[in-house]
C-alpha cells in the first residue's frame, strides 16, 4: 500500500519524493565514483615511483645472476635477491610520502563520510514516505518505534454476505416444546442438522433422542437401538 501510494503524484502536481532521492543518489555515486579513481591514480603513481629504481637496477640484478650461476652449486641453495625482496617489500603506504598518505586516508574518511550520509538520508527519506501516506493512525501511533522481530498480523477478509457452519454444539440446544408436535420437531432439527459442516451420525442420533419428549417414539427408538438418523426416522 505505501508503495503504490508513493508512486503517484500529488493534487497539487508536486514531484513524488523518490525523484528527490534518486537525485541524492546519483549525487553521491558520482561523488564515490571521482574519489575511486582519484585514489586509482595515485596508486599509479606510488608505482610507477617504485618502479623507477627497480628499472635502474635491472643491469645490477642480471650480472649478479651470471655471476652466481658461474660460483657452482654451492649458491643455488641460497634464496634469491628478488625472493628476499618480495618478502621485504614494504606496503605502498608505508613507502608512500607523508602527503599522498595523508590525501588517501582524507579520501577515504570522505567517502565514509557520505556512504553513512547515503544510508541515514535512505532511511529518513523511506519513513518520510511512509509517515505521509494517508494513514488511519495519529501521528503519535506512526511515529512510535517498531521492535527489531516486528511482522503486520494477517487478518482474513470478512464478506458480508458469506455464512458460516454451525458446530455440532448448536444441536443440543435444540429440544422439543410441550405443544410442538414430532413432524414439526424433526422438520426443525434436521433444518439446524443440514447446516453443520460434516457431522456425525452417533452425534446426530445422541442430540436427537435426547431432546425428544417422553412418549411411545422414544421407547421404540430405544428398542431398535437406531445408529443412523434414517434408522430413527424410518
């Protein structure tokens, strides 16, 4: 319900709140999207900087392998200077200058800054929605805290016009009167029988027989011992 109200426009031609918010989150993506790739490109060059040594150092690291490779096998145990060096190798924050540290962590700050701004300005906005909407409750009702577990009940839908089964309850209620005579008692009971939802025979046979009058229909029913409502009538 909250959805299909939202999305519609107001009488007054008033833009729906979610275009406000998609405008707010294009914002902010764009606004991540320029500190990633500002992060990206000082990346680029921390590495390229790193690099530049590396390469002057090429001709030294080459010589030195021919040089170990002429010394025999005694050196072949020992670890390499490119394995010694990828295991020293420091990260790239601590072999960056003090300023682009400085500028990575700013960024960083900045873009958590607005990813938590990105998820309060959600939600305010979704409960600005959902507060708007034409609800039948005050707005003392609405604006109270929800628990954590909270779920709508499902209530069934009432129709006006659709009746209900009775229970086999409703047959002891039913007794023959002092004056009514036995076609009118059976016509009645079987009326109130004809209602219920699957009932038994041993429970109509019961309700029955005992609230019938004293007479001689009664002892002959207990005579045959009936089992089934056509026993007693026929």
């Amino acid at each position: 319900m909250v959805l299909t109200r939202s999305m519609a426009t107001n009488n007054n031609g008033e833009e729906p709140c979610t275009t406000t918010l998609e405008r707010q989150v294009q914002t902010l993506a764009v606004a991540v999207e320029c500190l990633t790739k500002q992060n990206h490109d000082l990346e680029e060059q921390l590495h390229q900087r790193d690099a530049g040594p590396n390469n002057h150092g090429k001709e030294q690291k080459c010589t030195s392998a021919k040089s170990r490779d002429q010394e025999g096998p005694e050196g072949s145990n020992a670890p390499s200077r490119q394995e010694r060096q990828d295991t020293s190798r420091p990260s790239v924050v601590k072999t960056a200058p003090p300023h682009i540290v400085t500028k990575m962590r700013m960024m960083k700050e900045r873009m958590d800054f607005m990813m938590n701004a990105l998820r309060g300005r959600v939600s305010s906005d979704l409960n600005e929605l959902v507060h708007r909407t034409n609800s039948p409750f005050t707005a003392s009702i609405t604006l109270f805290p929800l628990p954590l577990k909270f779920r709508m009940p499902q209530v069934e839908a009432y129709y006006r016009g659709h009746r209900y089964k009775k229970s086999t309850a409703c047959l002891m209620s039913i007794k023959q009167r002092e004056e009514e005579t036995l076609r009118s008692y059976i016509t009645r009971f079987n009326k109130e029988a004809f209602s219920i939802d699957e009932a038994n025979d041993k429970i109509l046979v019961a309700a029955f027989t005992n609230r019938l009058r004293k007479g001689k229909f009664l002892f002959s029913l207990y005579k045959k011992v009936a089992k089934t409502m056509s026993d007693v009538l026929y």
